[in-house]
C-alpha cells in the first residue's frame, strides 16, 4: 500500500482531501502543522477528523520557525510601505517544506493538499499548477512559489470539486467539521483584531506621523504611519475632502502617503521583481501572459518585457491599484503530458487537452526600485 502525507489543517477541505485519498487505497497521515498562537483549535479539530476517517495523526511544532521567517517578512514588508503576501511565502518555505520532511521520515510518496488547484507534468517536462475548476475557490494564485521538486511529489485531489460537493461529501461521512467555516486569509491574526493593531501590540511597529500629500507634493494632512495605509484604500483615511481620494502610493523614505483621485490608479504599466518560473522557468521578453495582480483580480492579458533585473507589464487595458508586496502572477494554456503516470492529478478525460495553468509569478515593485 502506498503511503501519503496530507496536510490536516482542522478544516472541511482537507479534511475530505484524507477521505478521498484512503477511500483510493493510499496509507493516510494526516500532519497538522502548528504555527502560530490560534493552532490549538486547528490541532484538535485535526486529530477529530484523523480519528474519524481512521488514519495516523502526527502533529509538527513550527512556531519559532513561523516568527522568524514569515512573521518577520510580514512586519518588514508594512515598514517598508509595501503590502504582504503570507500565504504565497509560506506555502514553499513554511507548509510544502515540513510536510516533505515528514513524507521523507514516513517513507511516504509524496503529500496532499486540500487546495482548489491541480498539479500537471507539461508536454515541456516541466510540473505546473493548473487551476481549479471552481472559479470562485480556485487557488491557484497563492500556490505560484512551489518549487520543481516539491511539485513533482505533491497531489491535490479537489481541483475538480465545488466547495458545496466537498461539504456534501463531508457531512455524508460525518465530520464535524463539514460546516466549519472557511479560514481567514491571515490565519496567525487573532479572530477580530486588526493586522495594524496586532503589529503595534504584539511586533513592537511604532508608527511615526507623517504628511498626506497630493500627486504634487503639496501636503493635504497629517496620516498615522505608513502601515495604516495600502495602494487602493479610501475608507479610514482620517481626513475629510470634497471628493474621493484614494491612497496611491507609499514613500517609506520621506514618510509620506500620496492621495489622489480614482483615475490615478489607473495604469497599463506594472513593475514586477523575482521572478518564480513554474510552467515557464524563464520568461522570453516579449511574450504575451495572462496575470493577476491580486488573489480576487480576474486577470488580464498583458506583454512582458525584461527591464534589468525586473519585468515591465504593459497590459492591454489599464489595471487599478497594482500594489507593492503583493503578487503578479502568469498563466497561460499549457499541453499536458499524454503518459497518466507523469501526472500528478488530472482527470481522465484530460489526455493532451490544453489547461490553464500558472506559468510563473513576481512581486509587484514600485518604478523608482531597482
């Protein structure tokens, strides 16, 4: 019997990832990997459902770990006046890395995952994320920084699944936690409190006054410290005009917050730095991509261009609020591989048929940066 480690985080989805991936004949081991200060409640939910499915439940302590790699990066990241992305940073380093090495001590195949997404090996050779065919759970976004390696060792049974087909499944079984609800998207945040006051409270971020400026440097108020603040933001700005205005930029350096109207956000050209290739380990300048730039973006087409050490996007039609810190990432339609055994999930019917997939992805970065 193979054997296979899903990542048991307390929820519904992989939850059912385990049941469907014992009821295919795999040997189970449900890992709950505890993070972060609200794990107590993922943990017990876990070992519930590890019980009830009847599979091994192990559970891998990653605090210390957590706060010096991603806790870190997310304080930094407000500092530096960009806005952070932990997912997308802590699947590859954190999550794929501590379930590899327990799928290595078990002697295990591989690990499983419940995320929307699927993992495909291309007609090029190289392993890719395709998307969900849930358009409102897909995941593929936050999944852009899985190396080669841990792709190729990596399964994710719900790419062909609807959220409520999951739940069903779950409630059939008799989990308790088939109506559990969906998790937040920064999970080490305590339920109810604020990024800007856990930043203050518990990561010792003072935040220093500064000047609310317009497109021309005129000063219109005072702000509260650059981490209040992101590319987009209009409520909560503290400060009264006769019309909508928008944060639209973030000066770290002078301590300033630029304020302009709607249409100021607009732009056709986005800067992008760090390249991750997935389905594409290099990108061809010139070439014509799919992106997104944020996780609810529904994406639009776009010319790549290398600018030195960063990418230049010229999309076709303006984009709003592209935001420093947060992801832009590729997609375009890839052949798949014929030979089943090359693949890591994909349907059945899915032989040589062309799928969307995640080509590769970079941080978004303001012009003036190198």
């Amino acid at each position: 019997m193979q054997k296979i480690i899903v990542g048991l985080s307390g929820g519904v989805d992989s939850a059912v990832t385990a049941y469907l991936l014992k009821e295919q004949g795999y040997e189970v081991i449900g890992v709950t990997l505890c993070m972060h200060g609200n794990a107590e409640k993922e943990v017990a939910d876990a070992a519930e459902v590890a019980e009830r499915i009847g599979i091994r439940h192990r559970v891998v302590e990653l605090k210390e770990k957590f706060k010096e790699t991603i806790i870190r990066y997310f304080t930094e990241s407000y500092e530096k006046g960009e806005t952070p992305n932990p997912c997308m940073v802590c699947n590859p380093l954190m999550k794929w890395t501590a379930l590899l090495s327990v799928a290595e001590e078990e002697n295990a195949e591989g690990v499983a995952t419940g995320h929307y997404a699927g993992v495909v090996r291309l007609a090029n050779g190289r392993y890719a994320i395709r998307c969900a065919a849930s358009a409102t759970k897909d995941q593929a976004y936050v999944l852009y920084g899985l190396s080669q390696e841990q792709l190729a060792k990596t399964r994710m049974p719900l790419a062909s699944y609807e959220k409520e087909e999951i739940r069903a499944i779950a409630t059939r079984i008799g989990l308790s936690v088939a109506d559990k609800a969906d998790s937040m998207e920064i999970c080490f945040l305590p339920e109810g409190e604020a990024y800007t006051d856990y930043l203050v409270e518990r990561e010792g971020v003072k935040p220093v006054k500064g000047n609310f400026v317009d497109e021309c440097g005129t000063v219109l108020g005072t702000h509260q410290g650059i981490i209040y603040y992101t590319v987009g933001q209009r409520k909560g700005l503290g400060i009264a005009f006769g019309e909508p205005r928008y944060v639209k930029e973030l000066h770290p350096k002078t301590n300033e917050v630029v304020l302009s109207g709607n249409d100021a956000l607009l732009s056709r050209t986005v800067y992008a730095r760090e390249y991750h290739g997935m389905a594409l380990e290099q990108i061809e300048d010139g070439i014509r991509l799919l992106a997104k730039i944020r996780y609810s973006h529904r994406g639009a087409m776009c010319t790549v261009y290398h600018e030195g050490e960063r990418l230049r996007l010229e999309f076709d039609e303006p984009q709003r609020a592209a935001t420093p810190g947060q992801a832009v990432v590729f997609y375009r339609e890839e052949e798949i591989m014929a030979d089943k055994e090359d693949i890591a999930d994909v349907p059945a019917d899915a032989d040589w048929k062309k799928v969307l997939v995640v080509a590769g992805g970079a941080v978004i970065c303001r012009k003036t940066e190198a």
